[in-house]
C-alpha cells in the first residue's frame, strides 16, 4: 500500500517533507541522522554503509560530521562509504574531482579508514568501465547494501548522475552529461568547454536500494525542480520522481527551496489562511 499521508495541507506532497528555516539547521538534521546511525551500528558491532554526494548541497552535513568527530568523539571506524558519481575521464587529484572534494570536506577530518571509502575511478580506460560497474553494484551488495543514501538534486532533475531518460531499474554505469548541468559545473571547470562530457554514476536502481533515502536542496534556484519532483506526475523526463516510489524516501529542504510548494506558493489551496493584504495581493 502507498505511504499514508494524513495532513492535508501537504496533500499536493507525493512524498514526505521536512522543512527547515534555513540550510544550516537543515544540515545539522541531517548530519545528526547520520551520526546517531553510525552509533547505533557502533552499539552492535556492526559497519554502518553511508551512499554519499558531491556538490555544494552536502557541504555543511559534512562540516557538522567533521564537527562532532572533533568535539563530540563521533568515530567513523566502523563507516564504509560509496560516492555517487564521479566525473569520466577524471584524475583523482583534479581540484574538481570528487575525491578531492570528499577529501578535502569530509575524509581527511575524521578517522575513516581510506581502505572503507569508494568513489567512482575516472581514471580508466574505456573498456574497463562495465566491469568496475558490476564490481562496485557487487561491493555494496555483500556488505548488506547502503543503509543511508544522501543526494542532492540537479536543475535538470537528476540525482547522482542520472538525467533525464534514465530508466529507474539502471543500475551503476556511465552516462553522457545533460548540458544544463554542464553549464552549471562550468564554474568550477573555468567554462563549459572544458566539463566532462561523460561521468560514471550509481544508478536510480542502486540508490532504490538503500533502506533510507534523503534527498536535500538549498535556496530558489532549486524550488522549481523541487516543486517538479514533489508534486509532479513520476516522468523520465525529471528523474527525482522516482523517488516518489520509495517508501523510505524523505526529502529535506530549506524555506527558499520549498517555496514553490502549493502550502506555501498557493496556502489557500490546502488550509485555511489568515487573509492580510500581502496574502490577497498574492492571490489576485
């Protein structure tokens, strides 16, 4: 059966959604979910296996983690780790490359052992893609699957890397770059002419897979694909949709980002409003 959504203000909401007033209390949630997780598998003896991402979205969970590995005694011994994606063809110690960003913001401030972390090798050759692919879908399979899957989203409506057209049974592989999102990473790359063109990525299947799913967004730029992915009907065309399918799914977002959202876009279509002026000149 569905999910039972039991509020009607949020009845346009396919899935379920935590609003905070800004990205660093947003963060925080976060970054203390993951960390109560580790704990709790500390507390068995067991490995605790974390899906991470890339991007500016994940900056401040990381920094909170790093934070309480530091002041609060949070160990990630016993955390194994797989990256999302990674740019093709890509050298690991690019500034853009993703394993000099989980380095720099994540792995070289705690106390995980680099023999539990995984990332995407943009370094091989063409025909060794698929089996490392295969490999990596086969890592995270033996030690039980992922039990926690960060994602940020793109404007294009991806997660990971997967664009729009891909399939939700897709599986770790390498995938040609929507131009949106290379025109979005140009920045970082000193213009698009110079973005990867290709990137390998778990796939919308891999990530299905994790028992809990936390999709974040930051800021207005983000609130129309977040509106899409929420409220829109489940299309190819925006990947993030698929998400509307999982039963473990929670999307976190801060106010600017879930500002297109009908409750607060249209308040009037799903609650009662308090009709001051600013309110009425909105509706009109």
């Amino acid at each position: 059966m569905a999910r039972l959504n039991l509020l009607e203000e949020t009845r346009y909401e396919k899935l379920p959604v935590s609003v905070y007033n800004n990205q660093q209390e947003a963060s925080v949630a976060v970054a203390n979910r993951i960390a109560d997780l580790i704990r709790a598998k500390q507390a068995k003896g067991e490995k605790a296996v974390l899906g991470l991402a890339t991007g500016v979205t994940p900056i401040g969970v990381y920094a909170e983690l790093v934070r309480q590995h530091k002041e609060a005694g949070l160990s990630f011994k016993n955390v194994i780790t797989f990256n999302l994606d990674e740019y093709y063809p890509m050298k690991p110690t690019a500034v853009q490359s993703y394993v000099t960003f989980m380095y720099e913001n994540l792995f070289s401030h705690i106390d995980i052992d680099k023999a539990n972390v995984h990332i995407p090798d943009g370094t091989l050759d063409k025909d060794e893609v698929v089996a490392f692919c295969l490999a990596y879908e086969k890592q995270i399979e033996e030690l039980g699957g992922l039990d926690l899957q960060i994602l940020g989203i793109g404007r294009t409506g991806h997660i990971g890397f997967n664009e729009p057209g891909s399939a939700p049974n897709s599986g770790t592989r390498m995938v040609t770059l929507d131009d949106l999102t290379r025109r979005d990473a140009a920045r970082d790359f000193g213009g698009k002419a110079d973005v990867p063109t290709k990137a390998i990525t778990m796939g919308i299947g891999t990530i299905f897979k994790a028992r809990e799913i936390i999709l974040m967004a930051w800021n207005k730029k983000k609130a129309p694909i977040i509106k899409k992915a929420v409220e829109g009907e489940i299309s190819g065309e925006v990947p993030a949709t698929y998400l509307q399918l999982s039963q473990h799914v929670e999307f976190v977002l801060d106010a600017d980002a879930a500002s297109e959202l009908t409750r607060f876009d249209t308040p009037w279509l799903v609650k009662d409003c308090v009709w001051d002026n600013q309110l009425k000149k909105k509706a009109v």
